[in-house]
C-alpha cells in the first residue's frame, strides 16, 4: 500500500449560498462514523471548510450560513472595486474561529485563492486563517479582492472551483463535493444579457472544475441545485437537504472504497438532527 498521511480527503466547491449542501455532505458522513482527515475549498468551500476544520458543530455552521456570509454581506454602497469588502465575514468568522491561524485548526485545511497579479492559484495551509478564507470568498466584481502581504487576491474559483490538486497525493481517497452542476439550457431561459452572462461564468467554472473532478476517486454533485441561485438565502434547508440525500446514496460506494485502509472509524454520542426552520 502506497505511504500518504492520510486515508479521506474532502475538496469543497465554490457556489455561494449552494454551499450550505456541503453541510449536508458532512451531516451524512458523520451520521455514517466518517469523517476527512484533510479538506480542500475555494469560496463557500473554504468558509464551511474552515468552520469545520475548526471545530465547530455542524449546527452551529448551519446556522452561521443562514445568518452570515453570502447571505448578510451585501452593503449597496459603491467602492471602486466592487460593492462591499467583505469584512462582515471576516468579523463574523472571528467569533467562531478566534484563534487566526491555519495551525490551530483540529484538521488540517487548504485553501484556494486566485492571485490577481501574478495570475496563478494559490494553495494555502499556513499562517493566518481568516483573511484568506475572506480573500477565497471574494466572488470577482461583487467583493472587493484583499490584499495579504504586497499580493492582490480574489475567489478561487476563477482558476479552480474545486481546488484539490494540493492534497491529491496525500490522501488515499479523495471525495469532491461540486455545488456547481451543469446542465444543458433551453435557448428561451438566454432571453436576456444577465442570463447569457450568468450561463458564461457557469459554462468557465465547469470547465476549470472538470480536472478536479477527474483527480476524484468519488463526486458528491446533486444536480438538482442548479435550481437555485448563488445568492438564494431563502432555501438553504433545501440545499442542505440535498447534499444529505444525495451523500447518504454514495455511502456504500465510499465506504468500499475506504475498506482495507487503516482509517480510523469516527462515533459521535448522538449525530445532530438538522436545526428546525424556527430555530
């Protein structure tokens, strides 16, 4: 058997409020003992990533997604970069994460950021935490890029949507979670300018997606959250739901795949429930 440190890696995609399925995956795995040794994101893969890798509970990240990130960041003022600089995120990890840094996260974490200067992608796994979460989550155009150092970054997904290729060769089996299906269109939905572009940023992250994919020994990819925008706060349950649904479908498959490899079977005292609507 081939030496690498761990035996389940778990890549995140970018998606924005579609990330909340990634917290279905994860529902679904611990419900299942499983649980990654190392995780890779981009965007809201970074932000559920992160919160993860952290420590937190799964309803407690729930939670965070229904409150914070994509769906509060919104301030309609008018930089010149971009609408917001997206330090409401930044201030609301703060209060999950208070220790800033990659090393004291229980589970080791790589994150995606496209460098706008230098044009290339940027794995990052060390050093401090949450500007570059913030940095992985700027989506071009909406959120302003951050600045770390004397470097200028932005989402991750303009280069790679699922940036695994960092812990492809440390894992045994890699599992990626892609929000961001394609799926064919019927000309009259390209009846306008913002649809045709909104069908051409989809069209590039399908494409700078698909080596991820192909780098995968298993893909966690409903289909059916194509029905949902980026930006749509109002059905996360939904998009939680189906990640969970579609995860528990691949679990006989996963766990073939982790048979005979010494990974280490995860019980928690009580899997968690999903948090009520009115909660």
């Amino acid at each position: 058997m081939e030496n690498k440190p761990y035996v389940l890696g778990l890549g995140l995609s970018g998606g924005g409020t579609r990330g909340a399925a990634h917290i279905g995956v994860l529902r679904a795995l611990e419900e299942a003992g499983i649980r990654p040794e190392i995780i890779s994101g981009t965007s809201a893969g970074a932000i559920i990533g992160g919160l993860y890798a952290a420590g937190c509970q799964l309803n407690d990240i729930y939670r965070f997604v229904e409150t914070s990130s994509f769906f509060k960041a919104f301030r309609l003022t008018w930089p010149d970069q971009g609408l917001t600089d997206f330090s409401y995120l930044t201030k609301q990890l703060e209060q999950w994460i208070p220790h800033n840094s990659f090393e004291s996260l229980r589970i080791p974490l790589q994150v995606g950021v496209a460098n706008l200067l230098s044009g290339e992608l940027e794995m990052i796994e060390s050093g401090p935490l949450l500007e570059v979460i913030q940095a992985a989550s700027c989506i071009p155009g909406v959120f302003k890029p951050v600045k770390i150092g004397d470097q200028l970054y932005t989402d991750g997904g303009v280069l790679s949507n699922l940036p695994v290729a960092g812990i492809r060769e440390r894992c045994h089996v890699l599992v990626g979670v892609n929000v961001m299906p394609l799926l064919p269109m019927k000309e009259a939905r390209l009846a306008g300018i913002l649809s045709i572009v909104q069908r051409s940023i989809h069209l590039n992250l399908a494409v700078n997606t698909r080596p991820s994919l192909e780098r995968c020994d298993l893909v966690i990819e409903p289909q059916e959250l194509v029905k949902y925008h980026i930006f749509d706060s109002k059905h996360v349950r939904e998009m939680h739901d189906l990640g969970y649904e579609y995860t528990q479908r691949m679990l006989p498959e996963l766990k073939l795949r982790l048979a005979g490899l010494p990974w280490q079977h995860f019980s928690s005292e009580k899997p968690q429930s999903p948090p009520d609507a009115s909660d």
